[in-house]
C-alpha cells in the first residue's frame, strides 16, 4: 500500500461479504469505498447471527481485497485483545476507527488495547444509532447501567466521536459530555445509476416492499397494522425481506399478517443486497414504519431505484412529499392508512412523478461532494 495515505485501522464485529448486520456493514463499506485511504480492517470471519465461515476466505491473516484495503478475518480463538494489540503495532495506524458503541469484541478490546498503548486519542467511535431513543429502549436497563458506568470510569475520555446528523451531535452530548470531541460526517449511501425503467402503476394494485430486519426496532409489526387499518380492497401485496432477529416477534407479525384480509404477504428471509436491485424493480412503494433509523441505507437504496418510499419520520429523510419523492409519517395508524388507500388507487401519471422524484433526491444525497469533504475531515 502507498505510504503518502493515511492508514486507518477498523474495527467491525461484521464486514463484506457479510451482509446479514444490515446498515453498519453498509456504511462501512461506502465509506471505505469513497475515500483514498489505506483501510485496515478487523472483524469476524462469520456473518451476524452465523457460525459458518465465509466460504473461501483464509482466518487469522491479511486478505487484499484492492490495493489500499486489507481484511483480516478473525477466527473466534483469535478475537482478543493480545491479537488486536499485535495489529495495532504491526500496522502503527493513523487513526483507529471503532464501528460499534457497545461491542464487547469489537469496541470495547480494542479500545481497551488503545488505552494501554496511550492511543485513545486517535480513536473513531461510530455509536451508528445505537443512542437513538428507539434502539435504547431494547435491552434498556442493561444499556442504561452500561452507558452511566462508561461515563462514570471516563471509558470512551479522549476519543472522536463520529456522528452521522445533527441529531445524534445531541445524543452523543447528552450521554457522555457537552465537551465530548464530536464530528459530524453524515452516512454516504451507495451511487446511484441510470434511472432504472419501473413497472407501470395501475389504479387498484400496489406491490408493496419492506427490507430491514425482522425486529421491533424496524416497525415490522406496525407496519402490518396500519395495512390492515387500511382495509384495502384491490390487488395488494406487502413482500418483507429480512434477517429474522426474534423468532417470537416474527410470529407475532405473521399472526397480524394472516389476519389482513385482501392482501397477500410474504416473509422471505434475508436477502443479499445484489439481489435487491431485481426485486424491487417492479414493486411500487417502499414501506418502513421504524422507530429510529441513524441513515436508512435501504431507504436510500430504494430511492435510488426510482422506488418512493413511505416510512415514519424517526430517520434523516424528511420532507419527502414536498420533493415528491413519498411520505415520512408520524406513527399514526390513520396517516399511514390514508396515504396507503392514495396509493392504491393512483395512476400511472402521478405515480412516475413520485418515480422520478425519488430517483433524483437518491442522485441528489449520492453525488453530494459536501458528505465526502466531512468524511475525509472525520480522519484528518
């Protein structure tokens, strides 16, 4: 690797090809993919929720994956603190980018190790949502015990904070300090392309299409209610692709779903983001009432697919019926089923005018040379 870049040493409990954690491989990925660094980066050489090794790739060693990123997949006899000790002093990196709040493995060895070497001060910590109001409520006593004992032994004192919108600058302060170092570097999404050709809108159908994580946090459960709310009477289909998290609550959404009558639903499982160009192309709406998104990469992704999107106002996308581009809704069981029943009987005219709108806000946040210039500073 060229030595006129600066190294940068990851972090990740998950990374390419891995896919399965959803938004935190994604961002990482992009970010990687952008900026003209050297990219060092540690992580498992198993997906979430997995056991299984990823199929031909060597643990325990450097992997060039191009000319300026290296990947070393740790075994789990490897995920230790003498092993990321060793890495850190072999690759003697600029910065040290940490790509979890709560990690054990990943986050808090690491930093452990950082501490030690006194190098906590070039250390990058992404909390990637996991302050957000909605993501805290899950496991909440225990995350509140390990946020007010963090603060208390001054865990994350002299690190760079990497928050990706304003709101979380705020999240960062409340928990930690007012004095905390935080930078702003908003998540980049993925390019988008040519605009892609979307089947036509008929009055009385709506092929619906949700991709996120089969978990409360996603608003899987709500989503189905407010369809259901709806009564839709046409041809109506809702296909949700995700990893499944919590088999009871998937069995909570499946009993909600059985009970919609005149829609047709389908739980598919995980789905490789390859995949997603393909099948989302003739879906006409994308639909996510979560509760807390720190960027929303599937959100973007289906904007840059000429797909509109209706989704609850708990992520960065806002203002979205004004750029014609969808909804962002307050999670109001009437809001979302108005604008459903709209849905169902548009035509083809006022659904390409949503088409087009959601494919040039998606061009619009992709080619934004403003989000690289932020990211390029997070590491200056």
């Amino acid at each position: 690797m060229s030595n006129n870049k600066n190294n940068i040493l990851v972090f990740s409990d998950w990374y390419l090809p891995g896919f399965k954690a959803g938004g935190p491989i994604r961002s990482l990925a992009n970010l990687v993919a952008t900026l003209d660094h050297n990219f060092y980066i540690v992580t498992r050489i198993t997906d979430h929720h997995s056991t299984e090794a990823y199929p031909g790739v060597v643990a325990d060693c450097w992997t060039q994956i191009s000319d300026r990123v290296k990947v070393y997949y740790c075994s789990p006899k490897k995920i230790k603190g003498e092993i990321f000790e060793k890495l850190i002093r072999e690759i003697g990196p600029d910065k040290i980018y940490l790509n979890s709040l709560f990690s054990p493995s990943f986050t808090l060895t690491p930093l452990r190790v950082a501490r030690k070497l006194k190098l906590q001060n070039m250390c990058i910590v992404a909390p990637r949502g996991m302050l957000k109001p909605g993501a805290l409520s899950i496991k909440s006593k225990k995350k509140k015990f390990f946020l007010f004992t963090a603060k208390l032994i001054g865990l994350y004192k002299g690190v760079i904070w990497h928050a990706t919108n304003e709101e979380e600058i705020t999240e960062i302060k409340f928990h930690f300090s007012n004095s905390a170092d935080v930078r702003l570097s908003v998540n980049l999404p993925s390019h988008s392309g040519d605009m892609p050709t979307k089947s036509a809108k008929i009055p009385g159908e709506l092929k619906l299409i949700c991709i996120a994580r089969i978990s409360k946090e996603k608003g899987i459960l709500e989503t189905l209610q407010y369809i259901k709310a709806a009564e839709l009477k046409g041809k109506v289909s809702c296909d949700f692709y995700g990893t499944e998290q919590d088999r009871k609550y998937l069995e909570d959404c499946l009993a909600v779903a059985g009970s919609i009558p005149n829609v047709i639903i389908h739980f598919h499982g995980e789905i490789n983001p390859t995949l997603i160009p393909e099948i989302i192309s003739d879906k006409h709406f994308f639909i996510m009432c979560t509760w807390g998104e720190n960027f929303g990469h599937a959100i973007s992704e289906a904007l840059n697919l000429a797909t509109p999107v209706i989704i609850s106002n708990r992520t960065p996308w806002r203002n979205l019926k004004n750029k014609n581009a969808g909804w962002d809704l307050p999670h109001i069981e009437k809001e979302f089923s108005e604008i459903l029943k709209k849905c169902l009987v548009m035509d083809n005219e006022e659904y390409k005018v949503l088409s087009q709108g959601a494919f040039e806000l998606g061009k619009e946040v992709s080619r934004n040379p403003e989000s690289v210039q932020l990211a390029l500073r997070l590491f200056s």
